[in-house]
C-alpha cells in the first residue's frame, strides 16, 4: 500500500505586527475614554466601570508577546479598534484568496509541484470572509488548478481535519496531490474591547501539500502514519454571527457575534482531551511517548502546552521537543500547529516521529503522527 505524504508547506505572515505593549496602550486608551465618558452613569452604579489591561497578565497568561495582523492601524486605534480592510469588488481577488496564493506557492515550491500536478483545493479555517463562491474554488482558479474545491471550518482545529480529508481523498483516489490552506484573518472575529480575550489572536496563512509516496517529488517528506479526529460540544467557545442575523435586527452587531470564551473552562476541559486522545493514539500505533522526536501543538496558550506536555511525556516542555511561536504570533486559530511544522521540521531525521496536534471550539481535536522518511 502505499504511503501518503506531506511534501510540502507554505507560510504567508502579513507585514503589520503589534507587540503587547501597542495592544495594551490603546485598550487602556479606550478604557479612559469609557470611563470619562460614562462617569455619570457609573457612580449611579447604572454602569460598571471598565478595567484595564496588563502587558505583564498577557504575557503571564498566555506566553504571547505579540502578534501579525492585517490591519495595525484600525486595531489600534481606540475609536474603531478592528481591523480596517476595505471590500473588494468581484472582479478582484479577495483578501483570503492573496494570502492563500501567498502561502501555496511556497508550499508548491518545496514540493516541486505545479498547478498541473494538484487536483483539489480545500480552504480549512475558522473564518471564511463570504458563504460562496466557495474561497477554495476561487484559489483553485487563482491558481490555474484543475479539479474541485471545497471550504471547511472546525474553527482551531480545521487544519487537521483538513489534513485527514486529504489523506482520505488521495487514498481513495478522488483526488492525486491535494493543496490544504489556512488562511486565519482572526483579527477580524475578535473583540478587541473585550479585556479577556483582546490580546489572543494574530492573523496569517499556511498551506500543506498531501500526496501519494509515487508522484512526490521531494526526498525528504513526511509519511502521514495516522490521523485521528475527536469533537464534543461544548459552548465554552462560541461565535453566533451568521446569515440569520439580520432575521433578528435586535442581535446585530452584539458582542456574541464576536468570538467569546470561558478561557478557564476550555484551559481545564481541553487539556485532558487532548493529552488523552494523543497518547491514546499513540498506543494504537505502538508508538511510545518517548519515541516523539517533536510535538508541533495547537498555539493558543502556552501554559496549556506545557501541561499537555507532562501529561503524554511525563517531561517539561523544551523548544527542541514542542516548539512554539505564540510569542510572535499569537494564536492563529487552525494556523497554529501548522507554523510551528513549517518552521520546525528540518532537524529532523529520517524515520524520526512528530505529532501535529491542534484543540479548539466545538470542542475539536485533531491528531496526525508523521514520520520522515526518504525516497
Ligand atoms: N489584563 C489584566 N488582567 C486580566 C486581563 C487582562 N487583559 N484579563 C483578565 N484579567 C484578570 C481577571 O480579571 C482575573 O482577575 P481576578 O483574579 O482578580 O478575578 C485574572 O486576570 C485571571 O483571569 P482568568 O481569565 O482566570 O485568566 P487565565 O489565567 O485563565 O488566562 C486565558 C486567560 C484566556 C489566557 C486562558 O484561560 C486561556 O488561554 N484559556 C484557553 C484559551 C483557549 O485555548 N482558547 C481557544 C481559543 S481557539
């Protein structure tokens, strides 16, 4: 039978970053202004007062430092405070089209393919900019790829869930090299007012290539072993913006059509799922912990890395073991795991294992033990 490989992968980081220090200068900005403008209001105890952010809290909280964004100047700016990135008209590319294009072609590089050589495009993030035309079917395009597209979304975790549907479609011959994409703008769906979460998410893209061991042209890829995919519902993590909206006027524009959680309730119920569907998966495969060479896991809080760390390795997390880029990029939603692989994978050795893990809103898991080998 033969292998399924990844052959390749793409990054695309946009321009702008914000560091938490910019991030919490403009919150506590907005805040004053807040506070002043309702002062009547709060000493009425009508209102309550807001409180402001804390550049050490961030740091403490989660290990980010900063973040990538499509739009620094509206973000940070206390009157807007979201990203300003004007429409496009139909006869332009859209915003997630460039980024993804962006990402592929580095992808498409590394892997020697041309368009020619790849048959299906899927868009898997949380976050797509319209309901249709599909956004895969217009990268497709953008591409010149002939075949099909389709879009997907298990908000953090689509990535990997990605990554099996392509496993499954190249296996089963519906397609022969599938481009997977991610492109995260998650500046857009995030409450930049909101003193609990305004400081989580970056924005970016990245693009993985998965075809069979036959048609790969690179010599180092990696075998994907085993995939294995998990959801349980939970609200814990929740964004209600929808195409039903408008059918109730009263709910537009209110702060659950933003992204919202109970971060402490997802830190403690996703930790266990994780650790436990990672090492379950591990021991199908008679994979020992202690035969990882690398953990590239979901970026969204670094404190809930190195408690996952323990529970499948018993050990402290290290760089060399579970590297991490949520100092420079936040989370990246679907993102996240994938930038940690692209830029982490090439000290490896042949025949060395890694797991790509990525935990999320639903709650959704998703694993993919990988091995590199050489053709
Ligand atoms: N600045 C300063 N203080 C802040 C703050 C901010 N921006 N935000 C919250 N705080 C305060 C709280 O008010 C609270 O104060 P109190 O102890 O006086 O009540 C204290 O800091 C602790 O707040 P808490 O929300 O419990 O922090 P935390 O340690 O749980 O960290 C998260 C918050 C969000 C970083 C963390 O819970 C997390 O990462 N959870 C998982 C998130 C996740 O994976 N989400 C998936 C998204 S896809």
């Amino acid at each position: 039978m033969s292998r399924i490989v990844i052959s390749g992968t793409g990054l695309f980081t946009p321009g702008e970053s914000i560091s938490n220090e910019e991030l919490v200068s403009s919150f506590n900005t907005y805040v004053d202004n807040y506070n002043s403008k309702h002062e009547k209001e709060i000493g009425e105890g009508k209102l309550e007062a807001k409180e402001k952010s804390s550049v050490e809290f961030i740091e403490k909280a989660s290990g980010i430092k900063s973040r990538f964004v499509m739009d620094k100047a509206g973000v940070l700016d206390p009157e807007v405070m979201c990203p300003r990135i004007p429409a496009r008209s139909n006869g332009n590319a859209s915003i997630q089209c460039d980024m993804s294009v962006a990402a592929a072609k580095e992808a498409m590089e590394q892997a020697g393919k041309s368009p020619e050589d790849i048959d299906a495009v899927i868009v898997a993030c949380s976050n797509m900019e319209r309901p249709y035309p599909a956004m895969a079917i217009e990268i497709q395009n953008a591409l010149g790829i002939d075949g099909f597209g389709f879009d997907m979304n298990v908000a953090c975790s689509t990535a990997t869930f990605g990554i099996q549907t392509a496993v499954d479609s190249v296996f089963r011959n519906s397609a022969k090299a599938v481009l997977m994409v991610n492109p995260e703008i998650c500046s857009g769906h995030l409450n930049f007012k909101d003193r609990d979460s305004h400081f989580i998410f970056g924005d970016v893209c990245t693009a993985v290539i998965i075809e069979k061991e036959e048609t790969c042209q690179r010599k180092d890829p990696f075998e994907i072993i085993a995939t294995k995919l998990k959801t349980r519902f939970s609200n814990n993590i929740r964004n209600n913006f929808g195409f039903l909206n408008r059918a109730d006027p009263d709910g537009v524009g209110t702060k659950d059509k933003l992204f919202v959680q109970q971060g402490r309730k997802v830190f403690k119920e996703v930790v266990p799922l994780a650790a436990e569907l990672i090492t379950g998966h591990l021991a199908e495969h008679r994979i020992k912990p202690e035969d990882i060479r690398r953990i590239w896991l979901h970026q969204a809080n670094m404190n809930m890395n190195q408690l996952i760390c323990k529970k499948i390795m018993g050990t402290e997390i290290t760089h060399d073991l579970a590297p991490t880029i949520l100092d420079t990029y936040a989370n990246t939603a679907s993102a996240g795991s994938v930038i940690c692989f692209h830029k982490y994978n090439e000290d490896l050795k042949e025949d060395d294992i890694g797991v790509i893990c990525s935990f999320g809103a639903g709650y959704s898991i998703g694993n993919v033990i990988v091995r590199k080998i050489a053709l």
